[in-house]
C-alpha cells in the first residue's frame, strides 16, 4: 500500500497555519501603513556625508522646506498673506501645535529688507531674494515654510495641511498651487510606491493564477499553490512589522518576490507531484513528490536565498533591508511550502485530475518531442553556443563599467508626475530647489585680541568671497547667506587715518553685531563652542567658532552632473579658504547638503551593484561547490589515494564555477546594455543583478540534479541530457514564465523604481531561461560536461566515457535509444 501523509501530521500543520493567520493579517496591515521614505536616511550614520548633514540639521535646524507658489502670484498678491496666515495656524493635524516654525512671504520678506535699519529701496531688496523667494523676473513671488522638528514632524500630514489652507484661500485650490521641496519629496515617494500596489499586487496574483491553471489545468492544485503563495507574501510584511522596521518603497518589493518565488518553488514540486500521480497513481503521490523533490527544491531555495543576503553587502539601508528580510523569508517561506503544500495536496486530492494523468501515462507527449528536438540541436551547436556566451559576458563586463548611477527625484517619477511638473513650474518662474550647503567656520578671537583687528566686517567678507566663488560654478543657479539681511559692504579695505579707519571699523562691527541674533534666527548663523555645543550667547568661550553658512542652489531638472557641480563647488571653496587662513589661523568649510548625499548615495549604488553581485556569485558559487562535493563524497570517500581524492575535490571546484556560466551571463548581458545604452541604475534596478542570479540559479541546480540522475541510472552523457530536458525543461520554462510575468504587471506602477525593477527582472529572467536552456546543455554535452558526470562510471582525466552499450544501455542513436524512454525510468531522489 503507497505511504500517505499521515492526519496526525497534516491536521496539526492546518491547525498552525490557522492560528498564524491571527497575527500575520494584522501584522501586514499594518506594515503597509508604516511605509515611510526619507533619502537621507539611506546612507549608514558612519559615513561622512551623512555625519555631515546630521550636524548641519543640529546647528541651522535643518535644510527641510516646503515652497508654494501659482500662476500669477505676484508681490501684489494678497492671497500669498492668508495663505501664509493659514499655514501659522496650529492645527489637530499637529496635535494643536504648528507645522512650521517658520513661513515667509514673498512679499514679506522685500519688506523686511526695506525696513529700518537695512532701509534697502524696493529694487535692492528684490535683487537680493531673486531665485530664492523671488522670481528671476522681480515679480513672481512665493510662499516658503520650513519645517518646525524635521526629526518627527509627520510629513504626510504637514503636505496635507499645506493643501487644505489652499483650499481655505478665496481664489486658490489645492489643485491649482505649484509645491516642491526636500519635505515633500519623502511624502511623493511613498504615496507614488504605495498608490498602485494594491491593484498592481492583485493583477499579479492573477497573472500567476491564469498562468498556473494553463500549467496544471488543475483548479485544486492551483489554489493549493495560490493559498501558500499568498500566505509567504503576507508572512513577510508581518515579519517586518513584528521585528520593529517599517516599510519603504524597496522593501515594499519584498512581499511581492517571496510571492512569486513560492509559486516558482510551488511549481516544481507539484510537477514532481504530476509524475508522481501519472506514473503510481494518486495515493501517496504527495508523499512521493516531496522524496522526489526534496533536494533540488531546497538546493533552489538555498541558492535564492543566497543572492538576496548578499544584498547586505550595500551601504544603502533600505537595499540592505531588502535582502535580509527577502532572505529569511525565502528560506521561511520554503519551509512552508513543504509543510503546506502536501498537506493540502494529500487532504483534497483531484480525482478527476489523477485520472486524466492516468490515461497520458505511457504515451508520448509533443513537449517531450520538442525537447528532443531542442535538445538535438544544441548537441550540434554546443561550441558556437558557449564561444557566443563568453562573447556576451566580455562584452557585458565591458558595458557594466560604463555603467551611471541617479538618485535624483526626477529620475523615480514619470515626466508627468505631479511632483516633476510642479518642481519644473517652480525652478522655471521662482529658483531652483536643490540644496549645496557650505558651512565656513571661523575661529573666536584670543581674548588678548581688539576687537577691531578682525571684527565681524572680515568675517562677512570671507563669507562674500565664498558666495562669490560658489555663484560662478556652472550648475549653480543661486547662492545665499546673511549678506542678503545684512548692511552692505565697503567693496574693499576701510581707507583713512588710523583714528578715522577705527571708528568706521567699529561702527560697522556694531552694526553687524546687532544683526547676529537675526541670522541665528534665519539660519545662517551658529555660534559654538569648543565641545561643538551651541553658545547660549553670541560671544562663545576660548576655542568657540563662528559656523557662517552659505546655501547654494541646483536645479532639480536642469540636467547638470552632480559630480561635477560638487566638484568644482569644493575648489572654489578650498582656494578662498586658503586666503582666508592668513586672516583666521584654522579657518576650514565644510560642504553639506543635499546634493553631496544624493552623489553619494549614486558613488555607492555603482559599488554596492558591483561588490552585491560579486559576493552573490561567490557566496552561490561555494554552495554550487558544496552541492557538487555532497554529489562526489561518495566518490571521495572511496578514493585510494590522497592524490585522486585531491582530483576529485578539484573536479567539484571546477564544476561548481563552471554552473556559474549560464547564470552570470543574463546578469552581465542586461546591465552592459545599460551600461552601453547610457540608461542609468538607481535604486530600484541596483539590486535587480543580485536577485536574479539567485533566482537563475534554481533552473541551473534542477538541470544538473536531472542529468546526474539520468546518468546514474545508465544513461549516456548525450542521453542524460536529454533526459534532463524532459525532466525539468517544461517546468524550467513554466516557473521562469510565472515568476516573470507575475512580476512584469509591477511595470504598469508610476513610480519609476518599482517599475523598473519589473522590467529588469522580467529582461534577466526570461534570458537566464534561454541561457539555461542552451548554455546549460551545451556546457553539458560539451567535454566540460564530465565533470558533473558521476565519477563511478568512469576515470577523471580520461577523454572518453565507456559507451551505452559497454554498460548495456542503448546508445545514442536516436532510433533505439528511446527504446528506454528517460520518463520509465524511477529518478534516484539521493543523487
């Protein structure tokens, strides 16, 4: 009688997995509603940029803003005032506190500048604010608000507000105003990533159901696979909930992959189960199909799972989130798998399935003759197969090093996003929008020291100097800092008697010296001490400094290399410094801001999809390694020498980088055309190489698995090749097929990275299936094919195996070699 899956054992597996449902629904749920973006938490707290933005945000209170502005907003514009008296308003939305600590007209800001004791005419006042809050045409005005903590502030409802008191004003609408700025980014990250996956994640899990009942034609099979599927997916949104992270617009991936590498893996163990069921009938075929399909299932999950870890190889925080939890949860969700879909299988059984399967038995199928033919061919072509191959991994690794990197705002959303257009009207009538912040720091004077050998005068004129330099690099569009709030400055030295040049010194340092509370106030001042501590007063202790900071503007979509702005911004500012330190002894600046942590996040998404691929080809090369050294052990234990032991361990080497071609090669092949292309890689395609070579490698390991079988049980190195074909082509093909179209509906998302990385993995997945198809058999029929070859039937190092028939097995002639046919024969699950 056929060994079934006892109720003792499946009862309590449905038990458990009912139980689960209470805690991973709700932990989903509420994964989902913790999705947050903020780019300047992707870079590690180590790295020097973002060690540099966490001081700017502590001394200058951040460089987080908000600017509204609409046609026809003018400094006439009275709507500009009760908007700005909208947005001063505490509001439930901040528990009855301000969203802002700070807003500023326009208008507002010209009169100030008007106002004694500047006392600045009308032109002068709107030349200073041009492309800061002020159009370039002195007219054009706007609205700017900086954020009150931009630690916890709740972005989502800050950007909400804004709207709602655009709704509030007479003649304005939350949809007729323009906004942009660093706070809104965050915000139009995640509402773009999280918009469409409800309906994209639906479309997705039919695509896999259509195409899984086209696969089995079964309705039970396909929903046993459907129900583990989904319980993987919703399993790793709850995992993120309960360990205490939140989601983000690339862990937001995660669920999705987990979903679809289930159904791969539920694929082909219920093909196993399909053979099963045809050749001994229903009872005990689950059973069956778990012996049969034990190993290649768990060596394909292992490898999988490898490739995701690997991505923690990646400085960039969500990157690295995203192969741990897409990692484990592979690893978990194949647990399942084997737990679940036996059981369910065993439990609801389809008769009328079983019996149809029944009567196919023993008769030739048209899949089997295509593979046939496929797989004659390839025999014929195995040389210019592999020389192409080669060929195209040259050429890949050559492209991959011409490779670019954004992580721009523009280039995560489709040219007619709200946020690009907005952004575009912005910087067209207003300024740009992308912040360089260049923070000068100048040492206190000894207190030995007049106050008017190096009053605040000398001080603002190295800052001047600064401003000047950074306003003549190409890509910078504008440049601010307390000089726009304060009096002006003599155009060189104070000239005169000593007397005479003293009192208009010191006058002038009183002047400056009144508005020093006004610029700590605007944020272009810090005052600090010695430990690095902010003054109480605007004279610090021995040893304090003066951080004079000078904003310097990009625009978001003029197109500049960021590289390049940064790199001309920083010796602009190291040449003047360096004049500066004969007046202030010590004197340094120090470069922050947007722009220097957007170029480093593109530096480190090159390395990190470098150094990712480079550990996953080495990490999934040792497991290929290590399956081959379990394949031989038997082999190596039986060796007579140290010297044949040592050529069998050397054999498992080879074979495992040489498994490594086919892989690599749709990895290599996809990213140099991007390279060679000048299509650029950003974070939602950085991790796409990675990935997809875990997931190619389960067709390599079910491939070869197949042939050492085919050949264990006598077959020739031809005929285990096309035994291998017949075996797990169909379900090679079908899993490929599942898994990238299942994810290919990803690519109809509006927010760039995700579709993106739907079409990469849809490009990389369909190419493995071709290389593991052609490369694989080719590298097999080819003499390399030896070394996966069981070393029991014949020497290592010889150049021909024994033939068929010296072992009794009909040869390779097609004529009387299916006189055996490879789907008779019973698969060793052990070899």
């Amino acid at each position: 009688m056929a060994t079934r899956i006892p109720a003792r054992f499946r009862y309590p597996v449905f038990a458990l997995f009912l139980l689960s449902l209470y805690f991973v629904i709700p932990g989903a749920q509420e994964a989902l509603k913790s999705n947050t973006n903020n780019v300047f938490d992707w870079l590690p707290a180590q790295f020097e940029e973002t060690q540099r933005l966490i001081e700017f945000t502590h001394h200058f209170g951040g460089e987080e803003f908000l600017m509204v502005s609409w046609p026809d907003c003018t400094l006439a514009d009275q709507r500009q005032d009760r908007l700005a008296a909208e947005l001063r308003k505490p509001t439930a939305l901040a528990d009855g506190k301000c969203f802002f600590r700070k807003v500023i007209t326009g208008r507002e800001a010209v009169e100030q500048l008007m106002a004694p004791p500047l006392s600045l005419s009308a032109a002068q006042a709107v030349r200073r604010l041009e492309g800061l809050i002020v159009g370039r045409d002195g007219a054009t005005s706007s609205v700017v608000m900086s954020v009150a903590d931009p630690n916890h502030v709740n972005r989502h409802k800050a950007v909400a507000f804004v709207y709602e008191c655009a709704d509030r004003v007479p003649g304005l609408s939350a949809q007729a105003v323009h906004l942009a700025g660093t706070t809104l980014d965050g915000v139009a990250i995640d509402e773009a990533s999280q918009a469409s996956l409800l309906p994209l994640s639906l479309a997705s899990f039919a695509a896999c159901l259509a195409l899984m009942y086209l696969v089995f034609r079964c309705p039970t099979t396909t929903a046993a696979i459907f129900i583990v599927a989904v319980f993987n997916q919703q399993l790793t949104m709850a995992a993120v909930y309960y360990t205490g992270w939140h989601m983000d617009s690339v862990l937001l991936l995660a669920p999705s992959l987990v979903f679809v590498v289930s159904v791969s893996g539920g694929v082909h163990l219920t093909n196993y189960y399909r053979e099963a069921v045809r050749k001994q009938g229903l009872a005990g075929a689950p059973l069956r199909a778990v012996r049969a399909g034990w190993m290649p299932c768990v060596l394909s999950a292992v490898t999988t799972s490898l490739g995701l870890i690997s991505l923690t190889a990646s400085h960039l925080v969500p990157i690295q989130k995203f192969g741990v939890y897409a990692s484990l949860m592979v690893l978990t969700g194949a647990a399942g798998l084997f737990l679940l879909l036996p059981s369910l299988l065993e439990q609801w059984p389809s008769r009328r399935w079983a019996a149809r399967l029944a009567k196919e038995h023993g008769e030739p199928a048209n899949l089997d003759r295509i593979w046939d033919v496929l797989s004659r061919r390839v025999e014929r072509a195995w040389a210019p197969i592999l020389v192409l191959a080669v060929v195209l991994i040259i050429a890949g690794c050559w492209g991959v090093t011409r490779t670019r990197c954004t992580a721009r705002i523009h280039d995560m959303f489709s040219a007619d996003a709200r946020i690009v257009k907005d952004y575009n009207w912005l910087e067209s009538h207003i300024g740009p929008l992308v912040p360089i912040e260049i923070i000068v720091r100048l040492p206190q004077l000894p207190d030995t020291a007049e106050s008017y050998e190096t009053p605040l005068i000398d001080r603002l004129q190295v800052v001047k100097r600064i401003e000047a330099a950074v306003g003549q690099v190409e890509g910078i569009d504008a440049v601010t800092s307390a000089l726009a709030f304060a009096p002006p400055l003599p155009r060189g030295q104070v000239s005169g008697f000593r007397a005479v040049q003293r009192a208009r010194v010191k006058a002038l340092d009183r002047q400056l010296a009144e508005h020093l509370p006004d610029f700590v106030e605007l944020g272009f001042l810090s005052v600090v001490e010695r430990d690095g501590s902010i003054a109480q007063t605007m004279q610090p202790g021995p040893g304090g400094q003066q951080w004079w900071r000078v904003a310097a503007r990009m625009a978001a979509s003029g197109g500049h290399d960021f590289r390049q702005v940064l790199h001309d911004v920083e010796d602009k500012v190291t040449a003047t410094m360096q004049e500066a330190g004969g007046v202030f002894p010590g004197a340094r600046a120090t470069i922050s801001g947007c722009i220097p942590l957007v170029q480093k996040t593109q530096e480190q998404m090159l390395r990190d999809l470098i150094n990712s691929f480079a550990s996953a080809f080495l990490v999934i090369a040792v497991a290929l390694l290590l399956m081959m050294l379990g394949w031989m052990l038997p082999e190596f234990l039986a060796s007579r020498s140290w010297g044949e032991g040592w050529r069998i361990l050397s054999r498992a080497l080879v074979a495992g980088l040489v498994a490594m071609l086919p892989n690599v090669l749709p990895c290599v092949a996809v990213f140099g055309a991007m390279g060679l292309l000048g299509i650029k890689v950003e974070v939602g395609t950085v991790m796409t190489a990675t990935v997809a070579l875990g997931i190619a490698v389960d067709d390599t390991v079910h491939y070869v698995t197949w042939f050492r079988r085919g050949h264990a049980q006598g077959l020739s190195q031809s005929a285990a090749v096309r035994f291998a074909y017949r075996r797990c082509g169909t379900a090679m093909a079908q899993t490929s097929a599942i898994v990238g179209f299942g994810l290919l509906v990803f690519a109809l998302s509006d927010f760039g990275p995700i579709q993106r990385f739907a079409w990469l993995m849809f490009s990389i997945l369909m190419l493995g299936l071709l290389a593991d198809l052609t490369v694989t058999p080719a590298l097999l029929y080819s003499p390399l094919g030896r070394l996966f070859v069981p070393g029991s039937y014949f020497e290592w190092g010889s150049h021909e195996a024994p033939s068929s028939a010296s072992r009794g097995i009909p040869t390779d002639s097609p004529s009387v070699e299916l006189k055996v046919r490879p789907d008779q024969l019973v698969p060793n699950s052990w070899n």
